[in-house]
C-alpha cells in the first residue's frame, strides 16, 4: 500500500521530528511504501480573517482564562531567532532519514494526494490548528483513499467555533481515529459526538539504533535539562537542588532551543544550542536523570528506563502530561516543587507493564488497517 503521513512540518521541533521518522519507519517494516507529505502552508489569509476566527474561538471558549494565559506565556517565552546552523543541521537530518515528496501547499495538496491509497494524519498536535479556512490536517479536500487518523493530538477541548460543523463532518469521513490523549479524545468526541481509541506516541513503535546510530556523547554522569516553556512553580533552581541531594552534584547540562524558550540556561552547567535529533535523543538515552516540561522529553525517558521529573505549568503543557501521569500512573509528573521530593521517592516497574500493553495494543491497531 502507497502511504502518505499527514503531519506537521517542524524546523526546531525533536519529539515531533522523531515521532515522523518512527511512524515511518514502522509502517515500512510492515512492507508498505511510506512518504511524508511536504506539506508548508502558503494560506494569504487576511489579519480579518484571523481575527474574526480568534474572537469568536475566545468568546465561545469554554475556558478564556487559560487561553489569555497561554498567550501570555507564548509572548514571554518569545527570544531571538533560530541559528542557522541549528536550521541547517536539522534540515540535513531530515533530508537523510524522512522521505518527504516534493513541497506542497494549500493548492496543490489534493492533486498530490491522489496517488496514495491511504492517509495517516498525526501524531503530535496536527488538530490543534482549527481555525483555519482550509484544514488541511482534517483531510479538507475531495479525497477517495482511506483515511486513518493514528495517535493525534489536540491541545484544544473544543474546535474553533467558526469551523465546528465542518470539522464534524470532516472528522465522520474518516475511516478509523486513534488520538495519543485523553483530552483530544474529547475533542473528537465533543465534535462528532464518537469516541475513538487511544494510541501511544509513535516514537514507543520503534528502535531507533536499527535507524541510526546512538553513540554516547558525554561520557562523565549528568543530569539533563530540556526545557520549552517556562520555570516550573518554586523555581527550577530548587528544584535540581533537589534531584542533586539524591543523585549527587554532578553536571547539569542544558538543550535549549533558542527561539523557543532560554529558561533552560538557569541553573545549567553547560549549554547546548546546536543539537540534532540524534545527538538529543542520545543525551537523553545516556543521561543519569532528565529534568523536563516536554512531552517527548518524558517520553523518550519513559523509552529509556530514565529516572526522571517531567513538569507542567500552564494548561497549553499540561493536558499531554497529566494524561501521560494519569494513564500510566507516573508519580514523576508534577506541577510544583514541592512534590518533587516525593515524586522521587516512587519505584514505576507496575507501569512498564501497562506502557507495554499499550504499545501492543497500537501495534495491532495499525496492523489491523
């Protein structure tokens, strides 16, 4: 079968670049021939547009608070651009393991489509963009091949309100939807009124020595900071004062993706700006313990049997974690200093077994389309 992964098109983003590569990868182990659709969105859209749509998303929101919230984060988070040799190096990375086709846009995308027999839109947070007048990431297009949503996300309870009835009817077109949450489970089912299943990240699918090689970069012990948003409640300064108190004083090391968010330089060692995914992925496979408000962050430590603290603190973060603590019953997760000490003190070999089940369970899901 001729494949095409609907996902987001990243340039700084590890987690959702490697959740391509293992959706990929899996599906060509099952023998079928498998393309990231290039998709980069040229949409000319008026500033009117966009703040109709916006407007009528906030006053219909069912929570305005957190929204004007997250805003405020964003707006604070926003620092210099991105360098470009960690551009460049990223886009090398991409270049050699994901097979993109050629760049498609809004206008061009269902002309391309027609040559696969199937589409798989997700993972990472393809729904969350709702407010758009072509929604690219629900499929909004004459289309008569399957439609597979596998692991998607949301960040949003509930679509733009301008677009509801259309992403219903885009959503009951689809042959089969797993979602990676909870919280976008409602999202599905508040729109369509069905309610789909819940799929691990694909980056649980695969191993990623049998794609590329993971060789240790540092070899003394540290700890690893990967931070995107902003300091956890009670400062991050404590809070690896106090990891340090059990683990020992040992390095701090930081990634930071400049034109994301710099808090991770607090407290660090030593800073690295330049990472590719691979070199990511291994300072998290090697590290003693990984400090992180990242959902790949927790999950690529989850992967890799790592000790770690995974934190949230705005509503933006924190539906992907609290679903991740509450599914598997992860006492790591927090949203305060505070329950740090205690989170710690918790052993998770009960939750091996049920992040195992889950990924047999999305296995046999793919497998089964």
């Amino acid at each position: 079968m001729k494949i095409g992964i609907l996902t987001l098109k990243y340039t700084n983003n590890y987690g959702g670049i490697l959740q391509s590569l293992a959706l990929q990868e899996y599906l060509k182990q099952l023998n079928h021939d498998v393309e990231i659709i290039n998709f980069k969105s040229t949409s000319h859209e008026t500033i009117y547009h966009r703040i109709i749509y916006a407007f009528f998303n906030l006053i219909f929101s069912h929570n305005i608070i957190s929204i004007l919230r997250d805003k405020l984060n964003e707006h604070k988070q926003q620092t210099s651009p991105d360098p470009t040799n960690l551009i460049n190096k990223i886009e090398i990375f991409m270049h050699k393991y994901l097979n993109r086709g050629k760049l498609v846009n809004e206008n061009n995308i269902e002309d391309y489509c027609k040559k696969f027999d199937c589409i798989i839109v997700g993972s990472d947070q393809v729904w969350s963009v709702s407010n758009a007048s072509k929604l690219i990431y629900f499929i909004d297009w004459e289309y008569e091949g399957k439609r597979i949503a596998f692991s998607t996300c949301s960040v949003n309870k509930h679509p733009a309100y301008l677009n509801k009835r259309k992403i219903k009817h885009l959503l009951l077109k689809f042959d089969l939807i797993s979602v990676r949450d909870e919280f976008t489970q409602n999202f599905v089912y508040n729109t369509s009124k069905q309610k789909p299943i819940i799929t691990v990240d694909p980056t649980f699918l695969i191993d990623f020595e049998s794609v590329m090689p993971l060789k240790r970069i540092i070899h003394e012990p540290y700890i690893l900071l990967y931070i995107l948003g902003n300091e956890i409640k009670g400062g991050n300064k404590q809070a690896i004062n106090i990891i340090k108190n059990i683990y020992g004083d040992i390095k701090v090391i930081s990634i930071i993706i400049p034109s994301v968010s710099i808090v991770g330089k607090n407290g660090a060692d030593e800073v690295l700006t330049e990472c590719t995914p691979n070199e990511w992925l291994c300072l998290i496979k090697y590290a003693d313990f990984v400090y992180t408000d990242s959902f790949h962050g927790c999950v690529f430590s989850i992967k890799y049997n790592k000790d770690f603290i995974g934190y949230y603190n705005y509503a933006k973060r924190a539906t992907r974690l609290i679903d991740l603590a509450k599914r598997y019953e992860l006492h790591n997760i927090v949203s305060d200093v505070s329950q740090i000490r205690d989170a710690l003190k918790f052993t998770h070999e009960k939750n091996k077994h049920k992040i195992s089940n889950s990924i047999q369970e999305s296995i046999k899901y793919l497998k089964s389309i």
